[in-house]
C-alpha cells in the first residue's frame, strides 16, 4: 500500500440511509470554513474490511456508471494508485472552498474503511429512529417490510458502536436527527464547538428541510410487522435511547419465510419498473446465465438506476 495521504484529519458524516444526512451535510456546508461533500461511499467500497485497495483499473470500472460520483464532477488523475487517487478527490472537494480548514464527506455504509486511508479522520455520527429509517425505507420500495428496512440501520449501529469504541473522544461526536430537528440551532452549536468553529447562523438555511418529513411515522404500522422489526433492533433503538413500542417478539420461522418472500418480490418488481419489462427479463437471464464481465456491468447499471430512484 502506499504512504497514508497527507490530508490529516478530514471529517466524515456517518450515517444510515434516508437518517438526514444529506440535510444535515447542507448545513455544514453552509459555514465558511468547511467544505463537505455528499456521499463518497464509492470510496469505501474500494477498500476491503481488511484494508486491501482497489487496483486503479478496477476502481474506474466501479465508478463508471455510479451517479454519486459523476454529480460530484470529480476527476481521477491519470498514473495515479488508489491512495492518490483518494487523495485527490478529497482535495477537489477542499478546491471548492479555497482555504477552509476542515474538509469532508458523507459516509453511508463500510465508514470505518475510511480509517485505512485517514487514521486520524474525525466522525459525526447521525442516529434517526430505525423504525422511521424502516418505513422510508419501504416507502421507497427499497424493502418490502419494516423487518428488512430496518436491517440497514441496524447494521450501520452495530458499525458504529464498535468504531467508536476504538476512536479518542475528541474525534467523534454522536447526535439524534430528532433533537437536531427540535433543537437546531443548538445541535448545530454543539457541532461548531466539537469541530473548534464559531457558530454561523448561516447554517441554518436548510432548517426547514427537516420537518418536511415527520418523525414518528412507523406508530401507523401493522402491530406484528413493528413488533419483529423492534425485535431485530432492540438493543440499537434503546442504546440510542429510543423506546419500544409494545412487546417485542422475533417472527416465527413461517412468518420470517413470509417476510423474506415479500421483500424479494417487493424488489423483483421494483427493478422491473424501472428497467422496463423487457429490460429486466434481460437482466435476470444475464445475472444467471451471462459472463462474469456482463454481471458486473449489469450490476453497476442498476446500481445506477436505483440511486437514480431515491431522487
């Protein structure tokens, strides 16, 4: 591996999807001294839970239809390793705000990897209530019910809990969407002084972003289907201090096969829908039957058409 990139100690927002990090990103970017870019996940995606990297010529493949990255409008400079190339997009990111001090992204999934490329990197972790994760999740037909909406958040916070056990206080700081969305300026206050800034009133612009989409909204949900996605997320719900609804019991063996059923289905029609009928028979012969070059481009074509869906 090459030498660690001189940028020191970048900031990265961590959080589960569809938890406001895109608002709350927003608003860091709104202060003078910070330049923050959205997503970078195609960065942590090149790195292995063992801290191997992409070869360079495998991660143009991975980025060449990801719709994260071409919006960012970054470039990948040529002869470069995987490190310079890390390297240099964090420094188009700074480019953007000539001489801001502190310089990050969003991170949605695999956040710790970033620590291979920035062991000193500091974190802002962003918690919203899994079960409102869950129904947006389904809302957006990215699961077919709360049981497996609310895996990702689960995995996010299991993330998190042992990362954050291994990095100093100083270097992360954890808050709540639903007191940011109460108490912003407050919240935002809290994160100045964590990062060494003076507030900016500023930051504030997109305040109003977060009530676009109420809080609490899994209350309306089927009592069984809440009760089984408690289960799974019990002890991540109360750690972040969120409280069960009702009792709280596993689904039984038929009901989790029930469960599973319509969450494959709920996808299989999803993708059909948006690649078309004729399309998407094509796809499902290519993903049995095709090469292993047309899989991985089918994959990274749909990977494209479903960040396409969440806008």
């Amino acid at each position: 591996m090459s030498s660690t990139p001189p940028i020191p100690s970048p900031l990265f927002l961590v959080a589960a999807p569809r938890s406001g990090a895109e608002t709350l990103r927003q608003m860091l970017a709104l202060h003078p001294a910070i330049a923050m870019a959205s997503e970078f996940d195609f960065l942590v995606d090149a790195i292995s839970s063992e801290g191997r990297f992409m070869k360079r010529d495998a991660f143009l493949r991975s980025v060449e239809f990801n719709i994260r990255f071409k919006r960012l409008g970054l470039t990948v400079p040529p002869g470069t390793p995987f490190t310079g190339i890390a390297q240099a997009m964090l420094e188009q990111v700074a480019a953007t705000k000539p001489g801001a001090p502190i310089v990050g992204a969003v991170l949605q999934r695999h956040f710790d990897r970033i620590l291979w490329l920035w062991p000193d990197a500091r974190f802002i972790h962003l918690v919203r209530d899994g079960r409102d994760v869950a129904q947006a999740t389904v809302a957006s037909r990215r699961a077919g019910n709360l049981w497996h909406g609310i895996a990702g958040w689960v995995d996010a916070e299991v993330l998190w809990d042992r990362m954050s056990h291994k990095l100093p206080a100083e270097r992360q700081l954890s808050l709540r969407y639903e007191v940011l969305a109460s108490d912003t300026s407050y919240e935002l206050q809290r994160i100045c002084e964590f990062l060494g800034l003076p507030f900016d009133p500023a930051m504030l612009g997109p305040a109003q972003a977060l009530h676009r989409e109420p809080t609490g909204r899994w209350r309306k949900a089927d009592i069984a289907e809440l009760s089984a996605a408690e289960h799974r997320a019990a002890r991540w719900l109360l750690q972040n201090g969120y409280f069960l609804s009702a009792t709280v019991r596993p689904p039984a063996i038929l009901r989790r096969t029930a469960l599973h059923i319509q969450n494959k289905l709920t996808l299989a029609n999803h993708r059909r829908e948006l690649l078309g009928t004729g399309a998407w028979l094509k796809s499902v012969y290519t993903a049995r039957f095709g090469r292993k070059k047309a899989k991985s481009r089918l994959k990274r074509e749909q990977a494209e058409l479903m960040a396409r869906s969440d806008d």
